[in-house]
C-alpha cells in the first residue's frame, strides 16, 4: 500500500472511530465467529500464532488500520467485504472489555 | 516285434497308434507350449502326508539368538501370520525377555513407541509388522523417524516361496520385494535367503541404523526361514561391530574456528545436535567458548533452557539479522531460517535473505551422506560459506579445541562482555513470558501457559521427562520450565505426520521407566485420536506416564490456515471450523482412557480444578500406572 492510501484510510477509520465506539457484544459475536481466536486466543493473550490483543495500546485507529494491512507475515488482510470498519470498531470495543491481567508477581506458580 | 515283446513293452503297435491317434486330436485342442509341458511332466509321485511336527529347532530360534546378541530390549509388534514363527520363538524359545514383546493395537503405533524410545535410550526398539499390510500401517511413522533421523529396526514377515504358500491370507500378505514400499525413507535393508545370511545381516543392519545419521533399517524375516527346521551347519553370529560416527575435516573445522572466534556476534542454530548427553555438554563448551547464543530447534534436548546463552525458545529462531557469523549444527530447513518469503500460497513466491549483508555461515550436518532423492526432506539448497560433512556431536571436541586455541586475551575479553549481554536479555524475555502468562491466566478454556504451570509445579522436584513436544502449545515449558538433561525432551515427528505423538510418548516412557524417572506428556488431542489403542498398550504394559490432554477441539493448525485463506481471498472465514473442528459432540478422552484400562479424569476446563486434578493423576503413576487428565485448553 503506498503512503497516500495508507493515509486515506487511517482518516476514514479516525472519522469512523469518532463517530461509532462499537459494540462489544457484536464485537464478541465477530471475535468468536469470524475465528480471531484461533490465532489470539479467547481473551486475546497471543501465542505462538497470534499476536497479544489484550490491553492493546493500539487506538482504534491503528487497530483497524492493522487488521487491514497487518505487517506480520501468517496474518492476512481483512477487508472491508469480510470485515466492515463498523465490525472491526465492534471487535476493538470487544477486545477492550477483556480484564485487565493480574501481575504476574502475584500469581505464585509464576514465581517459583 | 512279437507278442511278447508287445506284452514287455507297454508302448506296443496298437498302443501306439492309438496313442497317435489321440496325440493328433490333441495337437488340435492343445497349443505346443503345453504339449512341451505334458512331454517333461514325470508321473505323480504317490501323495505323501504332510509333516505337520517336529521336534527340530526351527530357524526363528537361531534368528532369537541373533537379535539377543544385540541387545534389543523389546519389540513393538501387533500380531502377524507371516511372523508367527518368530512371535512362538521369541515366547518360548527366548522366554520373551530381552527382547520382550510389546502388544500394540496398530503397526504406526509400533513404529512411534520406537521412535520415542530410540530418543531417550539412544538406541532402536525392533518392530515387527507383516511386509505387506502391516508396513502399509506403519509407513508414515518409518517416514516420520527417517526425517527425524532415528533408528528403528524393522523386521518384516513374508513368505517368498509358493509353496510355503498356504492359501488367501498368505498371498495376499506376501510380496517379492517388502521393503521397497519404505525403501525411499529408509536407510538400508535386506531379504535374507539363508540363516547365515541372516545373521549377517541382522548384525549389519543393526550398525547401519546406529551410525550418523542414525535412521531406521528393515530386514526381511522369510517364512520359510523362521519355520523351517535348522540345517545350515556351523552357524554363528559375527561380532557387532560399531562404526565410529563420521567427524568433520579437520581443515574446515579449523577454517570455522577462525570463523567463529574472529566474530563480533556469532550465533548457533542447534538441529539434531544432541545424539547423547554428551553433546549437550559439548554445545554448552562451545557456547561459552564463544559467548555465542544457542537458537534451539528443539529436536533433540540440545541445550539447557535456562542458560544464560540460551535464546528464547518461542519467537526469535527465525530472526538471524543481528549475527556475522551462524553456525548451523544438523539443522533442518536452514534455508527457511536465513530467509524471508512471501506469504502464504502466492504464486511466483519471492524470498530475500534475512541475514546481515556480509554474514558467514557454517553448517555441519552428516545428513548430505544419506540423502535420498524421492522424499523432500532435504530442503532447499542453501548457499553456505563453508560446509562441512559430519556428525556434529562427534566434531564438537574438535571445533572446540581449535576456537580455544585461536582466543587472545582481547577476544576473550568481548566474548565475556557479549556473554552478559546475551544473559541480560534473556532475563528479559524470561521476565516477559512470565507476564505473557499471567494474561489468561484465570481464563476458561484452559490457557496453555497455565496448564504448563501447573504441570510444572508438580513435577519439578522429580526426575521428570517431558515425552512430548511443546510446539502446539506455544512453547510454554521450554519457556516456563528448567530443562537440563539430555532425557527431559524428546522433540517432534520429524516428517510432520500427526498420530506419532501418543505412541511416541508411551515408547519413551517405557525407556524411562527403568531409569525410574517420571514421563509426563502433553497429549494433543487430534494426534491421540489417529491410534489411542497405545493407551491400552501402556495400562497393558504397566507403562507409567501422565497424558495431559491439550484439547482444543480440533486439528487447530489446519483451521488456522483455512481461516487465513478465506480473508485472503474476502471470504467468509468463519466456515474454517468445516472439516477441522472436533466437536458435536466432543470427544470424551477420560471415558476413552478409562475403557484401556487408565486412571483418568475430566474434561477440565476449569483452571482452579487443574492442580488438584494432576496431583491425584501423578499419585497413580508414581505407583506405575499411566494416567490421562482430559484438559480443555485455548488453541495455543
């Protein structure tokens, strides 16, 4: 993608984002749906296929900027006639109700 | 001629012509090949009865006392008309001891237990399987320890003559040439036509499969040979003699050594290095000899995880930018490793290496002295600076020696400064996971950086052997738990082929058994439904080991590529589940384990439940029982 349509879509997608915040449970519907998981894991921990989604610090802006253009070489593009901006709005919104992790020093197996 | 001359001769004048007669009536009917045929007929003989006893020795007794000249412990077999004579002899006439035979419900399994086995005791198992339907069985497992450069002794039963022939069964399981079906992925093999024959051969075969690269081997065991009676004379079994494992030249090794210790950043990509523990002493000598980092392929337990040189065992292996120098021990698909290609299934694929522009590599591989060409097991061909021939545990000692030689005072000096700059990293990644842990850490499906804590807290103060690999699972435990000895890991298929894991697992535990270490694997769930019949094997055996179930419900890599596919091509990715998923209904691995005769629990999906659960399953196999926890988990 060159730098003019990479700029063009990261307007559409601040413009979407300012006017939609997404819904999570349609988000959730997507993430599970669409299959999301299978790579990132239920609560979008990552792995050994995927990368991590909780807790993202991407703003949806990136986000859907990303899964359109992703730059990892197994993840392929999801465009609009697979995910529309407002799905991929609905699976950040989705993605940012996953809890925030307890530390991992107060997980004892994890200390010893 | 007279009449008494008639009577003396049976071909008298009437006879004859009448004989002529019919001869002419019969050249009409009969074409001249059978006429030919009729003429060198003799007459029947009167039918004599079968022998049908004997109190000789049959020759399977001789074939018992070449194999327990080897020092085969056991041998992985479901049963076989073409191989009784062998089976009764090694009952009775070698009391099934050393070898010991091995019930098993499916030729892959047999094969797979070898497999697993080889690579904790450094040595083959014997399987046995009829040359026709039951190699036709173990194929893929053959091709699986072929690519994963194991030993494994076949054996097949056949019957090559007719008359030994006796009816359906023993035609259609026998064949002219039984090993030819394997014969692309194995490494030599024989059809012997004598007893003497025989030993020789069993005895060659045996050192074949055990010198570098080490693979499997196949002898054909003739029916007629193993049954009928002993007559050969002066029959003896020669001396096993081991071939010493070829070493690499000892100007390129020098040469590498220059290499290596002129290097600002070398690495070392680790394969097959490890035969023995041995090598796994001689790759941490190495390492710290040049303050090089390990990247482990983790198909054989070559290094420990928890070195401070040691690279991360999850991402990174492919990323090789940052080195001058990489030196490549017996690994596989290096190609892959030093290059980037285009993504998935993109027609006119480019690749560019990933390797600093300038970047030396090193390989030394024994594998280049038994390719072969059918099967693409060899990869791409890769541009090497300098490649060396041998097996690189054997030519370790050397290399070593010739890199302390050339470190002056001034390279020793960066090599401790490159040392703690690779340990502080790796403190990092360490400190990383632990937080990559934490994330699902009260998830339900089961995450499988959990189950791995889990498993590892109970285990750690044991003589544990993890009898499974962890790729499927994210690579928790070689990024959780402290791996340290050659026995603790025993690596993949090799050939990629699913259905190797379940019996690959019961065949090493049984090799750990009478170490007395505890086996536990972590048992996907697609693979142990190609033969779970080794379930019934273990409990039948009294194979001690703890299957932990990574049950995800599915043949997960596959749904995963299906998935990718369909965004690539804006469809719908939510069909990838079709032909892949393992649900509707579930599948009950506690029920199937219970009904082989295990001690199992679950599905577990809930992680509170998990601790409890292993500590009850591990009580029973410390008392020698195999035991399954059914766990639902996370994909990955």
């Amino acid at each position: 993608m060159n730098k003019f349509a990479f700029l063009f879509l990261l307007c559409g997608a601040a413009a979407l984002a300012q006017t939609n915040p997404g819904d999570p449970a349609n988000g959730k519907r997507l993430f599970e749906g669409k299959n999301c998981y299978q790579c990132h894991g239920h609560v979008g921990q990552g792995g050994g296929a995927g990368a991590r989604l909780a807790q993202t610090k991407l703003p949806q802006v990136a986000f859907i900027v990303f899964v359109r253009n992703p730059s990892s070489g197994s993840m392929p593009p999801f465009r609009a006639k697979v995910l529309s901006d407002q799905d991929l709005a609905d699976i950040y919104a989705y993605i940012k109700t996953f809890p925030e992790p307890r530390p991992a020093k107060d997980i004892p197996l994890l200390n010893e | 001629m007279d009449k008494s001359d008639e009577s003396k001769n049976p071909v008298n004048r009437r006879g004859f012509l009448a004989g002529a007669a019919a001869g002419v009536a019969g050249l009409a009917a009969k074409p001249p090949a059978l006429m030919a045929q009729q003429a060198a007929l003799k007459p029947e003989a009167a039918h004599a009865p079968a022998e049908v006893t004997s109190n000789q020795r049959p020759g399977a007794d001789f074939m018992v006392d070449v194999f327990k000249s080897l020092g085969i412990e056991y041998i992985a077999a479901n049963p076989g008309s073409s191989f009784r004579g062998l089976q009764e002899s090694f009952i009775n006439y070698g009391g099934n001891k050393s070898p010991e035979w091995l019930t098993c419900c499916h030729e892959e399994s047999s094969v797979a237990m070898a497999h697993g086995y080889a690579k904790i005791e450094g040595k083959p198992m014997m399987i046995m399987a009829h040359g026709t339907v039951g190699l036709q069985h173990a194929s893929m497992a053959v091709y699986n320890a072929y690519c994963d450069r194991v030993p494994v002794y076949i054996v097949l039963g056949n019957i090559l003559d007719v008359n030994y022939r006796r009816g359906n069964a023993e035609w259609v399981h026998s064949v002219q040439d039984a090993a030819a079906m394997v014969r692309d992925y194995t490494k030599w093999d024989d059809a012997p036509v004598s007893l003497t024959h025989f030993a020789e051969s069993a005895v060659r075969a045996y050192t074949i499969a055990m010198t570098p690269p080490t693979e499997p081997v196949v002898l054909v065991a003739d029916g007629t040979l193993q049954e009928e009676p002993i007559t050969e004379k002066n029959l003896r079994i020669p001396k096993l003699v081991m071939s010493a494992p070829p070493q690499g030249d000892s100007g390129a090794v020098a040469e590498a050594a220059k290499m290596l210790v002129a290097a600002e950043n070398p690495v070392i990509v680790a394969g097959r290095v490890a035969r023995t523990s041995q090598g796994m002493d001689l790759l941490v000598e190495l390492a710290e000899t040049l303050g090089a980092r390990v990247l482990d392929q983790k198909m054989r337990m070559n290094f420990p995880t928890a070195h401070p040189l040691a690279g991360h065992p999850g991402a990174g292996l492919g990323n090789l930018s940052a080195y001058d120098v990489i030196l490549g021990l017996e690994v596989q698909d290096f190609w892959s490793m030093t290059h980037k290609m285009t993504g998935l299934n993109k027609f006119g694929m480019e690749s560019q290496p990933t390797t600093k522009p300038g970047a030396k590599v090193v390989t030394i591989s024994a594998i280049e002295l038994n390719h072969k060409s059918n099967y693409q097991d060899f990869y791409r061909y890769l541009e090497a600076d300098l490649a060396i021939t041998g097996d690189p545990e054997s030519t370790l000692p050397e290399l070593i020696e010739a890199c302390k030689k050339l470190i002056t005072p001034d390279r020793r000096s960066a090599i401790q400064e490159r040392s703690a700059k690779i340990a502080e990293a790796n403190r990092r990644d360490h400190e990383r996971d632990r937080e990559m842990a934490a994330l699902a850490w009260d998830a339900s499906p089961i995450s499988t950086a959990r189950l791995s804590a889990e498993l590892w807290a109970q285990i750690k103060n044991e003589d544990w052997s993890l009898v499974s690999n962890d790729r499927f699972i994210s690579s928790w435990p070689t990024r959780m738990w402290n791996f340290s000895k050659h026995y603790q890991y025993i690596g993949a298929q090799g050939g990629a082929g699913i259905g190797y894991q379940a019996p690959a697992s019961v065949g090493a535990a049984l090799a750990n058994r009478k170490h007395g270490r505890l086996s536990v694997s972590i048992q996907c769930d697609g693979d142990l439904n190609y033969a779970p019949g080794v379930l019934w094997t273990a409990s039948h055996h009294g194979i001690p080991m703890l299957s932990v179930m990574h049950n995800n419900r599915s043949y997960h890599e596959e749904r995963m590529f299906l998935t990718m596919l369909a965004a690539k091509y804006d469809r719908d990715p939510g069909t990838s589940d079709i032909g892949t998923a393992l649900n509707g209904p579930n599948i009950d691995y506690a029920s199937i384990a219970k009904g082989y005769g295990q001690y199992a629990e679950g599905p577990i999906s809930n992680p509170q439940e998990l601790g409890p659960a292993l500590k009850r399953a591990l009580e029973r196999v410390k008392k020698g029982e195999p035991a399954l926890l059914d766990v639902v988990t996370q994909p990955r």
